[in-house]
C-alpha cells in the first residue's frame, strides 16, 4: 500500500476504543487533519481495511472485551496484513517488558495513556510522512532493480546490456544461439532469458548438462531408446529432444560430447529427425537448439576435438558472457541482490553490505564468477551476526588479496626511496601546520602534538621559513 501524503488527500485514521469519553477530545484535535474512523472492537478493523486501505491505526490494547482478540494480536495481523500502515497501541501499562510485547507486535509507537492529543497528531503526522517516504524510496529502488536486470540476470554494466540486447534480438526467431563464456557466468540464466522472451515461452525447455551424463547413457537420454535396445532397458523411452518437442533444447557444455556422437547431433540439427536406439524409423521433432560451452571451441575445432561442421550448425549466433572481473560495477549490485534473496529464503532478517566490505569485493579477482560471489553471500547470509556484512566477516583469501592490492599502491615494484619518502611526508605537515595556524611556530607546535625546540629543528632540517 502506497501512503498518500495529506497535501494530497487526508490520511485515513482508525481509531478503536472503547472508552467514548476521548472520543470528542481526538474528534476536536485529530478531525481537521485526518479521516478518522472510530471503531468499538478490533475484529471490526479489518472489514474496514478491505474496503478502503487505512493508512494508519490507533488501537487501545488495554481493554479486553470477552470473545476479543488480544490487542497485540490484532496489531499483529494488521502488521502480517500492510507492512506499510502506521500502528500506534495506547496503553496503561508502563513496565518495559509489557511495552517490548507491544514493540514485537509490530507497532510504530507505544504512547502511555492518557495522551496528550497535540503530540498523537505530530508523532501520527511523523510516521505517516517517514512511511510515505520509506514507500517511495523502495519504489524507487525496485525501479532501479528492474533497469539493471533482465529476467534473472542481474548487472548494469556495458557489457551486460550487450547480453540483454542480444537476448532481445535472437528471442523471437527459431535460430541456433551458442552462449560462451567462463564457468559461473550464468550461461544457463542467459538460455532461460531467450526462452522467457521467445513465442516458445509456454512450450517445453529442457535442459541437459552433458558434462554430468555418463558417455554410455548420453546417446540414449539425448535421442531416446527402445525396449530391449541394450541391457537394462526394460521400456521404451523418449529422450531429450523428443521431450522438447515444441520448445526448446539446451545443451550445456556441448564440447564433451565425443565425436560419434557429435555427428549424430549434426544429423538431428540438419534434419530435425531423431532415432530411438533399437528404433527402425525416424520421427520428426520441431525444437529450437541452445548451447553453452567454457571451452576455446576455435582452438577445439584447429585440434580436432571438435566437428568443423557442428561447430557452424551451433555458432549461428555466439553470445559472449564477460566473466565478473571485466564487470566490477556489477559486484554490489549482485551482492545485494543474493543478499535479499537468501534473507528471503532462509527466514533471515534483511542485512546490508557494508561500503567498506562492498569496495573490497570489487577488488577481487572472482575467479568462480557469479557462482562463487553467491555461493558467498549465501554464507554470509547464514554466519555472519547482526544487520550488518562488515569487512571482518569476509574471508581470509578475499581479505588478504586486497592487502596485497594495497601494498602494491603503497610500495610499487620498483620499491622506493624510504628517507625522501620520509622527509616529504614531514614537510608536508609542517607546511600544513603553518598555514592552519597562519604561520605561528608555537601553535603549529601544539597542533603537531611537538616541543617548540623540535619544530624549530624540523623546519631548519627542511629549510622551511618561519616568521
């Protein structure tokens, strides 16, 4: 629910009860500003919050009539119901743990009776105004979110907006499409992007990691077998591209298919007919191939590990997916991004990164890509204390490379000359001393935390003048 601030409209209040002597004190102060309801019991806020969405209540939680609801029960499940209307519980009780009951609830302010109706209205018109604010800054931020995403993938930079583009280009037609790039880049989200964006999007996509299927099993999980066509199989089976029939097929590390069976692939592709094993007839099957591979498939091609003609059938059009490194403004923003997820998914509160912690991940080289920086967070996520990912959770490696990164700024290779560097440093706060103190040798002294003796010996070691 989005607040709606009262310049724009008065902000609709709730008020339950059941003491009517207040209610002409809050009529008096509350009504010029707001659209006050007043309510006799808590059940009967939330008929009222489904026809129009308040933008806050006041509830007293002290009076429990026989059959009601706790108070804080009820400020709980208005919570449970809009994360974004302002709750105020007035209350009689002062003891500090009835008063964190109430805060547990989900309440925005615990205000002790009896109010004073002035202050209700500032701390309401307060709250109303930080929520609106808090709204449209999460607006604001999902809209950020969305430009810097496409599908599940997720990065603002050049390099991924040329992904996201080529996406949208190959996404309408029936084309063969190869995405390359190192392992843990996302080549499989890249695939899944072009299926989501393609009239193929309600047909079936099936996806097969070549690399994990054993070279005995793959032609008959690729093409399909029937009864009796080997040992073991007791039925007939269609395979893969036969379960694609429709959609589409992705091949994932496509260059540790063996030869032999690379030149029945070509066959399918050429044809778009497969073969059962044991099988005496072709069948017709209408899919649309997608491949991956990490390898040098040029290099694999000049050595003959790989068909010269498969390698033309699969690299109608190549997507290049850049490895992390060469898209380091991409790191925070995948940071944040797994952060919420598995905040989300493990039941966790929600917890930042750090800047600090944050400039550090950009240095790192990510040699597992995206894979690797989630497969961090999501520790993060779970071991690290408090709302916060400092630098001190961060792993000893990624600590100790950026360490080194600094130490190569501070000492280049070619080393230096520690005296002059000594020498220079001592000037320059001298000098800045002097000017802070508009040439007094006697205050320049104190703010350097030195004798008056030693500055003047410092400033006749580095000839600087003194008046």
């Amino acid at each position: 629910m989005t607040v709606v601030p009262p310049t724009q409209r008065p902000a609709r209040i709730a008020l339950i009860c059941t003491d009517e002597s207040v209610l002409p004190m809050v009529q008096e102060s509350l009504a010029p500003f707001f659209h006050i309801t007043f309510l006799n019991a808590g059940k009967e806020i939330f008929a009222l919050q489904q026809e129009a969405p308040l933008d806050g209540v006041i509830l007293d939680i002290d009076p429990v009539t026989p059959g009601e609801k706790d108070g804080c029960d009820v400020l709980r499940d208005l919570r449970a119901l809009d994360q974004d209307i302002v709750l105020f519980a007035i209350t009689r009780v002062r003891t500090r743990q009835h008063r964190l009951r109430v805060h547990a609830a989900g309440v925005d302010e615990v205000l002790i009776a009896p109010v004073d109706c002035e202050q209700l209205q500032l701390k309401l018109e307060e709250s109303l105004d930080a929520r609106q604010q808090e709204v449209q800054r999460r607006q604001l931020q999902e809209q950020a979110r969305s430009k810097s995403s496409f599908c599940d993938l997720v990065g603002a930079s050049e390099a991924m907006r040329n992904v996201y583009n080529a996406i949208a280009r190959v996404a309408d037609s029936s084309t063969t499409v190869v995405i390359r790039g190192e392992s843990g880049t996302g080549k499989e989200l890249v695939a899944r992007a072009i299926v989501e964006t393609s009239p193929r999007r309600h047909k079936p996509f099936i996806s097969v990691n070549c690399a994990a299927l054993p070279e005995t099993l793959i032609e008959a999980e690729l093409f399909g077998h029937e009864k009796g066509a080997f040992t073991g199989a007791d039925e007939a089976r269609p395979g893969h591209f036969e379960a694609a029939q429709g959609g589409t097929i992705f091949l994932d590390e496509i260059t540790t298919l063996g030869l032999g069976l690379q030149s029945k692939l070509l066959r399918v592709l050429e044809e778009h007919t497969i073969q059962r094993l044991g099988a005496r007839t072709s069948k017709k099957v209408d899919f649309r191939l997608l491949t991956a591979s990490n390898d040098d498939l040029e290099e694999m091609v000049r050595t003959g590990r790989f068909r010269e003609d498969l390698y033309y059938r699969i690299h109608v059009v190549p997507i290049f997916l850049p490895p992390l490194r060469e898209r380091k403004e991409d790191i925070a923003l995948l940071a944040e991004h797994f952060i919420r997820f598995y905040c989300a998914a493990d039941g966790r509160p929600a917890k930042r990164l750090e800047p600090e912690a944050a400039e550090i991940l950009e240095e790192y080289a990510w040699p597992g890509n995206v894979r690797e920086l989630e497969n961090l967070i999501h520790r993060l996520v779970l071991m690290s204390e408090g709302s916060v990912i400092k630098v001190k959770h961060l792993p000893h490696p990624i600590l100790s490379q950026a360490t080194s990164k600094q130490e190569a700024l501070l000492i280049p290779e070619e080393g230096i000359d520690f005296d002059r560097e000594i020498e220079n440093t001592e000037v320059a706060y001298l000098q800045a001393a002097l000017r802070r103190t508009e040439g007094s040798k006697a205050s320049a002294a104190r703010l350097l935390h030195v004798n008056p003796q030693r500055m003047k010996y410092l400033c006749r070691k580095h000839r600087i003048a003194m008046d």
